[in-house]
C-alpha cells in the first residue's frame, strides 16, 4: 500500500486517465475524492468503486467552484495530499482554422484549469503536512503538431506552470511538490472520440500505433502507474519533473 491514508483529488476522474488515476490510488490504499464537470458519469462511476470514494460536481474553469469543492474534498478527506489535475479537452486545428472562441475554451480548460487547481490546492496539502500536485500535460506540450495549435499552447503553458509552481513551493519548503505527466495517444474517450471520428478509423488507429517505436498506443494504466509514482514518498526528491510517457516518440 503506497498510498495508504492518502487523501486525493483527481479533477476529471469521471472517465479515461483521471478514472484510471482513482482506480489505481484506490489500489494501493488511498481515499479519492472524483470532480468532474459531468455529474451523471462521475456519480455512476464513484459508485462502481466503493466507499473509499466520493464525487463533487467541479467545473475546473470556475474559481468559485474549485474553492468551495475543495473545502469540501478536504473535509471528506480528512487530509489532502494530492492533486491530480486530469481534466481536460482536445481539438485537432491548425492555427489558420481556430477560431478565438475556441482557442479561448481551450486555455479556459486545460490551462485556466491547472492554474486554479495549483493556486488553491497549495494550501490544503500544505495544511496536510506536503504531499504532491500532478499536472496531465501530454507529449503535445513538448512537440508541436501541424493541426494542435491550441492545444500545444495550453499542453506548453501546463508544462511550465509545473515548473513555477515546483519551484515557489520549494521555496517555501513546505514540502510540496508539483510534476507533469505528457503522454502520447492513450486508449481513453478522447482518443476513441478522435479515432471514430476520422474518414477512417481503422486506419487511423495504425497510423497512431506506427508513430510509437514501442508499437502501441498507451493504456491508463500506464499513466497511473506515474501517478502513484509521483504521489508516493518514494518520489520525494522529484519536482519541477517532466516525466514522458510516449513508447519513444519523442526520443527520436
Ligand atoms: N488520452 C490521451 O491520449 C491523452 C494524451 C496526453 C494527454 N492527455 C490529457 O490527459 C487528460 C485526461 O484526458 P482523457 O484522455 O482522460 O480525456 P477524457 O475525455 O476521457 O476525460 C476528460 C474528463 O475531463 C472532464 N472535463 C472536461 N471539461 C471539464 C471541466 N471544465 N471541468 C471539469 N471536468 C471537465 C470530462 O467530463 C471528462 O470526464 C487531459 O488533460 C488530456 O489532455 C490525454
């Protein structure tokens, strides 16, 4: 149990690596508290995993929201020594095809998103003795693509948000840390929605699997296990990191 007592804070938990995230805290004995924006799906989904669960109805864009609910969490929780910000959207257009209401609901998401979780969730996990805030950024953080403009710029601005909110911590050594995650394509709704929606999806899904020199797309678990990683005390030398989970694509 690498996480027992640990209590957590996974926004987007209703569904791909948010869900995978709380499935594998669980697991190694934490107590998660599941905020979605989709109440239907993250009550449905709280209720499969047991009582080591609770769900709050989060809209991450919303300041008066993330103060209230995790007042809540930390209430439920007892204490609160992760974060996970998991919550997240993608579009694929390229610079010339998004429009500024897009590419403003996409920063409001993904980056205006992680910022509130970071600001507000210092203070929580500081009351709860230190403990660590993982930020899902993606591979698209690092390198760009013709067709990802606005999603490339919130992934890169999540990347060094990370950093600056590592080391502001640091400074004030009350031992929390901060850390992203960039995977490539992982097997979650974002992806199948991508995929479905293509001219043709078998083909599609070959083509992402032929990019990644280790032969298959990723799997939840996969990102997971990097959570629990950087959740855990075993990673207590570890922030400011980003840790790539792409089967070598970027290593090429
Ligand atoms: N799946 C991948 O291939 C992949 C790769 C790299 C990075 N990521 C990133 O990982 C994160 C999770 O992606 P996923 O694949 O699990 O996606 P997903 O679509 O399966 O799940 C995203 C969840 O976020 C929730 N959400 C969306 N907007 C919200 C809001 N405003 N407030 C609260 N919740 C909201 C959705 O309801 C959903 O439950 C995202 O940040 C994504 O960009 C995913």
């Amino acid at each position: 149990m690498r996480l027992s007592g640990k209590g957590t804070f996974i926004t987007g938990g209703a569904s791909g690596l948010g869900f995978g995230c709380a499935e594998a805290f669980l697991k190694e004995g934490a107590r998660v508290v599941i905020a979605d924006l989709d109440k239907e799906k993250g009550k449905r989904v709280a209720d499969t995993l047991g009582d080591r669960v609770h769900f709050l109805k989060l809209d991450v864009t919303r300041e008066d929201e993330w103060i209230s609910v995790l007042q809540q969490a930390e209430e439920w929780l007892g204490t609160l020594h992760t974060l996970v910000n998991s919550a997240g959207i993608a579009f694929f257009l390229d610079v010339e095809n998004t429009s500024l209401e897009d590419w403003r609901r996409m920063m409001a998401v993904n980056l205006d998103g992680v910022f509130l979780g970071c600001k507000h969730g210092i203070a929580p996990i500081e009351r709860a003795g230190g403990g660590s805030i993982i930020n899902l950024s993606s591979v698209s953080g690092i390198i760009g693509g013709a067709n990802l403009a606005a999603y490339n710029a919130s992934k890169g601005g999540v990347r060094l948000l990370t950093k600056s909110v590592a080391l502001h911590c640091a400074r004030k050594g009350t031992g929390v840390r901060c850390n992203s995650i960039h995977p490539t394509f992982v097997q979650t709704p974002m992806v199948d929605d991508f995929v479905a929606n293509t001219r043709n999806p078998e083909r599609t899904r070959a083509a992402l699997v032929e990019q990644i020199p280790i032969g298959r797309i990723g799997q939840p678990e996969d990102v997971a296990a990097m959570a629990v990683y950087l959740a855990s005390d075993e990673s207590s030398f570890v922030t400011g990191a980003e840790m790539v989970l792409d089967g070598g694509l970027s290593a090429q």
